[in-house]
C-alpha cells in the first residue's frame, strides 16, 4: 500500500493542474479500482481528495508568493492548479491558510 500511495502522491504532484483530476482518473493511471485507491488512503487521516487539495493550494500559495509572477492574475495561477472557481478558491484557501488568496499576495491589504 505504500508504494501505491507515494506513487499516487507523484503523479498527483505533476498532475494537480489538471481540473478534472478525480479518484476515478487517478484509479485508472494506477490500473487499480477506485475502491482499491481509497483503501490505500484508508488510516492515514487524508483521503485522495485531501492530497490533490492540498497540493493544488500548495502550488497556489507558493506562485502566489513568487515575485516573478506577479504578472498573473490570482484567477490565473488558480487555473493552472485545477482550481477555476474564485469561490471555491477562496473558501479552500482560507480554510488551509487562514488567509485570502489577495491577502497573502498583498500583505498592505489586509491591514
């Protein structure tokens, strides 16, 4: 189960951009059953779900932060970690953060 699990957390690493990432497309990149991969998640306190979340806001948080992207949007850097929605975004982010997506970019703002 090891094995599946951090080949899963690589694959969910490159693969996170993607916005239909799902247990169902991670399963069949795996040629295991849906079932199979959730078990293999099963007592780790993460779900598949968990690890794609947390690495797309991850990526957000990190591009968010980097001067050099400072050009795109906040839309825009979401949208290349598989998160379209601006609501979706903000409630995740917040969640996991503690702060918005703007607050972390532009510090000035939130005070």
């Amino acid at each position: 189960g090891a094995v599946l699990r951090q080949r899963v957390q690589d694959f969910v690493r490159r693969h996170h951009g993607n916005p239909g990432l799902d247990p169902a497309v991670i399963a069949r990149a795996h040629n295991v059953s849906v079932r199979r991969l959730h078990s293999v998640f099963a007592g780790t306190g993460r779900s598949v779900m968990d690890v794609v979340r947390e690495e797309r806001l991850g990526g957000i948080r990190a591009d968010l932060t980097d001067p050099r992207l400072r050009h795109l949007t906040i839309a825009e850097i979401a949208a290349a970690h598989g998160i379209g929605s601006p609501t979706t975004l903000g409630r995740l982010f917040h969640a996991a953060f503690g702060v918005s997506p703007r607050e972390l970019r532009e510090p000035a703002a939130a005070e």
